[in-house]
C-alpha cells in the first residue's frame, strides 16, 4: 500500500501527541506548552484508535512553544509559575528499584546515568521536544513532528547544559522520524543501538526526555505491548492545556504508523523524540505518541525501524518506502480484518494476485484488526522485501507472497 495513498476507514483512527483525532478519536503526539501547573482536564474529544479498539485519547509527545514574554531569553516550554524551571535529578540508593537482565543486574538510576548524556532537548520557534544522539559530531535522530515547520530555528540542549543551532539533515513524515544535527560540537555520547525485534511484554524499560520543557527527565515501566497499530495527527488547537496555557503550531499531517511498542513508562508533552531504553541501557523505540487522559499509555517507534529510515535520511536526506498497492477500509460488522476498495494495476497486490473485495486478515506476522493495520505495516516494511498475505475470498482462507515495490 503506497503510504500516502487515500484511504477509508470506518472507524476512524488516532491523531499522535497534541493533534486532533480522526472521527473516531486517537492519539496525540506531546506538543510545546506553557506553565506546568495543574494537570490539563481531561480532553474533551473522541477516543484513540489501537487496532480496532476505541480508547482514550492521545496526544503527540511534542509541546507548542508558548507564546509569553515571561519566558524570555528564547527559553521555550513549561516552567513552574513565578518560578524557575524545576531541576530533575536521579539518585542511586540502595534501595533503587533493580532491572534484572540476563548480562547483568543494574538500578534504575544507573541505567539512567548511562543514557542520560545520550537525549537532548529540542528547542524551535513554535515546537519543543526530545532528541537522541547517533553520532560523536552532532546527529541527533527525533520525530518528525517535532522539527516540521520550525524554519531552521532549531536549538539543541545538551545534559551538560550546554546548546548549538541544528540543522535538519532529513524528514521523513511517513514513519514521523527525523535527523537533525547539532553545529560545531564534537565527543557527544553517542546512544547504544539495541534491538526492537527482540523486545517481549513485560520487559523493563526508561522514557528519558524533557517532557514539558523539564530537560533530563526520567520514567520507568514496561512493555505493555508490542505491535500496534496507531494513527495520529491533526490540529494543535485541539490540544488540552491547563487554564491559562498556551500554543502556537501549524496543523500536523495525520500519520499512522505500525509496529509500534506500548509502554506505562510515564510519556508527556515533550517526550517526542526521546529515548525509550532497555534494561541494558539500550535504545529501542522512540517516543512519539502519549495518551491525553491522564494516564500512562505511551507509544513509540521501534529502534529497528528508525535505524533503517536514519540510516537513509544520513546518506540521501529521503527514504524509500515499501508499495503494495491497494486501498482498504476497516470489515463491517464484528469480522475484524481489512477490506479490499481497490488494487492499483501493475502493483505488487495485482501481481501477487489480490483482487478487490478480498478481506486481507494478516499481513507478514501481524493480525489485521482493521484497515490502519495494513497501513502501519506496509510503512515497515522494506522496499524488495517477501511478505506473506493472508485474506479471505467467498468464504475461503488462502495466502500469497507479496514482493514489495519501492513507491513511486
């Protein structure tokens, strides 16, 4: 399926931190904000899309620059108010929390302390965010979302506290990533790779970033799920803020994306881009998409895939993506799957031999909840690559190998 093909759904679908959802709700990516006093009530908008399943909505883990004089000095994010920005520290204790792994026992501090060096602060003129250190002279990978529309006024916050212009390198709207690179710096910690396909639910991980503007910021959880499927973006306007809050932002392009990890590690406004690590202290997702009612119900993008697409924003400044080429709509009724519209001629649906009104149920390893499941999935894979498609057709189960095409 091309990414940026049209398609219906039925249901509807999410919006990433501080977006507003499709007709039927979805998350949000973290978006600039202003003055952290009290919580935001909770928004008052229709429920995020995982899968098939209506929940609670989310926000894009990006926060909209305030627009206040107060802050002066081309600070950007959310202090607390007649005060200065709060200082988060980790200490270790001997009664710190242990994450256990089969190479090693460490704290939770001592894993922060390793990872913490590696997630920056970013700073544009009506966007904030998180960022994570690839290279020792200044790339950093982030989302999308976070650098869009910044103009090149970007500005990025180290742990020592120190700051440099950055320059965007590459975008990449469809996966929601994007690489950046600090000016005139040298000997950054750069973040050790781990691997996303190894993840199971229940393992321990950390969300580092500076979630409303609080730079070095550190919460624990776990895999809560692994897999899923979620449709984000919309307007900044539609974001929930507390009473005398403000935003500034343009509208963001409505993503979905697949594969994604679920975690109950604590993600908010400002978490996008920032590092979700292991017990290793190994990088293996990057944060992006939060819930906006109030509780700990974050997303982010598998490591695996954001070294593939950094990889080609790093040597070509685009990406190629997978095409399979059909247009699909979630199944009516209780049948859970996606139905076949349309199959573009000459795609590599056509010559795999799927046709119109098929209901597609699996797609490689992955079961097909709805129509954004197929979406979130082909976005994945990669361009030459065999995957397996499983539909039904007159009542009957069969399978073909789709090779996919590089979308033209």
């Amino acid at each position: 399926m091309d990414a940026n093909e049209p398609r219906e759904h039925s249901a509807g679908g999410w919006s990433q931190f501080g977006d507003t959802p499709p007709s039927a709700g979805g998350f949000t990516r973290p978006e600039p904000v202003g003055p952290a006093l009290p919580p935001p009530p909770p928004p008052r908008r229709p429920g995020l899309r995982v899968g098939r399943k209506a929940i609670a909505g989310l926000a894009l883990a990006a926060v909209a620059a305030m627009g206040v004089s107060a802050l002066g000095g081309g600070a950007v994010g959310a202090y607390m108010a007649g005060g200065a920005r709060p200082t988060v520290t980790t200490t270790a204790t001997a009664a710190s929390p242990v994450f256990r792994t089969v190479a090693d026992q460490l704290t939770i501090s001592q894993v922060a302390e390793k990872v913490q060096p590696s997630v920056v602060m970013i700073q544009g003129q009506t966007a904030e965010g998180s960022g994570v250190v690839l290279s020792e002279d200044g790339l950093i990978l982030t989302n999308n979302h976070v650098v869009a529309g910044q103009n090149g006024g970007l500005t990025v916050k180290f742990n020592d506290g120190t700051t440099a212009k950055a320059t965007v390198v590459g975008t990449d709207p469809a996966t929601d990533l994007a690489v950046i690179r600090a000016e005139g710096v040298k000997g950054l910690a750069k973040a050790t790779l781990g691997d996303s396909d190894q993840l199971k639910v229940g393992d321990d991980v950390l969300a580092l970033g500076s979630p409303l503007g609080l730079d070095g910021t550190v919460t624990s959880g776990i895999v809560s799920a692994l897999d899923r499927t979620v449709t984000a973006g919309g307007s900044p306007n539609e974001q929930q803020l507390p009473p005398g809050w403000s935003q500034q932002g343009a509208e963001s392009e409505t993503t979905t994306l697949g594969g994604m990890i679920q975690t109950d590690a604590a993600i908010n406004p400002g978490n996008s881009g920032g590092a979700l690590v292991n017990a290793a202290g190994e990088l293996i997702g990057i944060n992006s998409a939060v819930s906006s009612e109030g509780v700990n119900l974050g997303f982010a993008i598998p490591v695996n895939t954001a070294k593939l697409v950094s990889e080609q924003l790093i040597s070509k400044g685009k990406v190629s993506h997978a095409f399979l080429g059909v247009s699909v709509t979630d199944a009516a009724g209780e049948a859970p799957g996606a139905l076949v519209r349309q199959v573009t001629a000459g795609s590599p649906a056509e010559k795999a031999g799927l046709k119109q009104g098929d209901l597609i149920t699996e797609i490689g390893n992955t079961k097909v909840e709805g129509g954004d499941t197929v979406v979130g999935q082909v976005r994945g894979f990669q361009v030459g690559q065999q995957v397996e498609v499983t539909y039904v057709r007159n009542g009957k189960t069969d399978t073909v190998i789709v090779t996919m095409e590089q979308q033209k």
